[in-house]
C-alpha cells in the first residue's frame, strides 16, 4: 500500500513558493476591508490587556447578535482558540464525550483529544447532518460541534435541520458548540443560529473579513460561569488576544455591507469555476453552497496530494485529514487564471494517472 509522504496540512500552511497553485490552506486572498487600517499602532496597544477582550470590540460584537450582552464574549485568538478553551473548560467541568460530524474541520478531533475527551461521530450523508443518527448518537454525549456552511464540504445545514438539534440538545442538557466562521459566505439555503442557553458560538474576522493571520475571534455564551471559566483559562494560556489586531478588529466592524456583498459575488463566481471545472474533469462531488471548499472523490488520496504537489505544483489536502475517507480537498481561495491553470494541471494528472 502506498504510504504518503505528506501526512498533514502543516506541511503547506505558509508555503508559497513561484509557480505553486495552492487549493490548500483555507485563506482568502481577497483584500480586507480598508477601513481596519485607521487603527494605528500605538505604545499602549503593546502592553497587556483585558483577558476578555477590548470592551469596545466586545461591545461591538455584542451588537451582530441581538439578546446577547458584551459580557457574555470573550475576543480570542480566532476561532481556534475559542474552541480549544471552550473544549478544555467542558472538559474542566466533568465532560467526557464530544459528538463531530465526519467529515469534519481537520483540527476537531485532535482539540477534543487534546483537551481530554473523546470524539465520537456521527455520518454525514451527501454532506448533511443525519438528524435519525445524530439522535442515537447524542445521547451519552457531553457537547457536539457543528459547522455550517461546512468545512470541507461547503454544505449548508436546513434550518429545519439546526432548530431540531438545538431543540434535541437543549432537552438533553447536551452542550451545542456552533462554528460559523463561515456564515457570511452563503450561495444558496440560509444560515441559522441556533440560540437555546446550552448553545456556544464561534467565529471569528478570519474568512469573511479576509483576515485570518490578524487571529482575531471570540466565543459567546449564555453562562457567565462558563464564559468566566474561559478567561481563567485563558489567563493561563495565551493572555489576552492582541491590543493592535483587536484595535483592527473593532475598526473592521464598520466595513459597509458593498464589502461582503462584492465578496461573496466573486466567491460565488469562482465556485461555480470551480464546481464545473472539477465535473468536467469527470470528478464526483457535491455543489457547496457556502464557505469556499470542494470535496471530489479521488483514488488514493494520500497518492493524489503527493503526485499533484511533487509532479504538478498543486496542493490540495487529503480528505482523510477531515474523515472524509476517499476524498481531497479544495480550497478555491485564488483568483480565477489560477483556478483555471490549477484545473488543467489537475486535468494532466488525471490522464497520466490513467
Ligand atoms: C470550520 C472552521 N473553524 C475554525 C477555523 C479556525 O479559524 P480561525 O482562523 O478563526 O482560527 C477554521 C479555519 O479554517 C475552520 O475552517
């Protein structure tokens, strides 16, 4: 059997050498919105701060979600580091098991393990929540997370889908960790948060303000005990989230909606590139209808990522990094000559592997 010589997305995160065509790493290449360059750098935003968070850009985060109060965030190093101190706190607090899709975010199961637990899953079926074996597969369990619009899959759960599970998780007193880093990147169906007092929502300026090495994000709460957990923890691990990024953070939120709206038209622009250019190449795959992933099923996709690299200049990751067993996938994070460049050296690949 073959075994890869590439085992990890760590292996491209940051790579960009000339020539390479990269559907890897899930970074926009869009330009942020210029209003976050207001914030200047001053000596007092290289001191310590608040563990919680600026008070402003939790005020100003409080404001995106109505019924929640600026003392129920916390501002964290992106989502990241929201889920890892949410999982180390549950698990602080006696949890044992967390429910995950499969497929699903490739650092999921590494962070439950990490903070102590153990990841249990739940199948998706064509990219969708089973709500029949989410059912049976919730119960013993102490949290689950979901992710919608989905990576790796670039799905999106149906409302009715969301409001079944917030209504089952609530009754069984099961945490709901809700990830929507990607909610603004919406083609078709609609987002819903769900909002019972178990739920826990992650997000972050990453994807949708195109900026994700500023490693801005924050969790949201409805327990002021857990949210009070969380800054201890945080106190101990990384401190507070940087003064002149937060500072970016809170001038970015006055990004006029045009910003997203443009955006989103060239990302639907390019998952339709994309989408095509993947079937006509005779690939099977699910047509995302968010975030900018795709996920088509390829043989030996250890294989696949090490000749598309080595032979091609391409990255894509290996599905199996997200349990998706069978699969790579793409990012499409870049511009349109180099969707279509990178899909020709695919569509070469393809033939020589033949
Ligand atoms: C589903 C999901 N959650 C969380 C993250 C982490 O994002 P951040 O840059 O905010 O840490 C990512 C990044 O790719 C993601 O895809």
């Amino acid at each position: 059997m073959y075994q890869p010589r590439i085992t990890s997305s760590s292996f491209f995160i940051g790579r960009n050498e000339p020539g390479l065509i990269s559907f890897g790493s899930g970074q926009s290449d869009l330009l942020p919105p210029q209003e976050l360059f207001s914030a200047l750098p001053r000596a007092g935003y290289l001191k310590y701060g608040l563990i919680a968070g600026e008070p402003a850009l939790r005020e100003g985060v409080a404001k995106l979600y109505p019924g929640t109060r600026a003392e129920d965030f916390v501002i964290t190093n992106g989502a990241s580091e929201a889920l890892d101190l949410t999982l180390r706190v549950l698990c602080e607090r006696g949890g044992k098991k967390v429910l995950l899709t499969r497929p699903h975010y490739y650092s999921y199961p590494h962070n439950v393990l990490m903070a102590g637990m153990e990841p249990v899953f739940t199948e998706l079926v064509n990219g969708r929540i089973d709500l029949a074996d989410f059912a049976e597969k919730v119960q013993g369990v102490d949290a689950v997370i979901v992710n919608t619009p989905c990576n790796p899959t670039g799905c999106v759960e149906p409302v009715a889908t969301l409001k079944a599970i917030e209504a089952l998780t609530a009754r069984l007193g099961v945490w709901l960790i809700f990830d929507e880093v990607y909610k603004q990147i919406l083609y078709d169906g609609e987002h819903y948060r769900p909002s019972t007092p178990n739920v826990i929502t992650n997000n972050s300026f990453s994807k949708s303000y195109s900026l994700c090495g500023l490693r801005v994000g924050f969790l949201h709460s409805y327990d002021p005990e857990l949210v009070r957990q969380v800054i201890e923890m945080k106190t101990d691990t990384t401190m507070n989230t940087g003064l002149l990024a937060q500072q970016m953070a809170l001038a970015a939120l006055g990004t006029p909606p045009e910003y997203f709206a443009e955006q989103l038209a060239i990302w639907r622009a390019r998952r339709d590139l994309c989408y095509a250019g993947l079937c006509d190449l005779g690939l099977e795959l699910v047509k995302p209808e968010g975030a900018f992933y795709m996920l088509p099923k390829v043989n030996d996709p250890g294989r696949a990522v090490d000749e598309l690299y080595f032979d091609h200049q391409v990255v894509v990751y290996n599905g199996e990094w997200f349990g998706a067993l069978g699969h790579i996938r793409l990012c499409y994070a870049l511009d349109v000559e180099k969707i279509k460049e990178g899909l020709e050296r695919i569509g070469l690949w393809l033939k020589q592997r033949k």
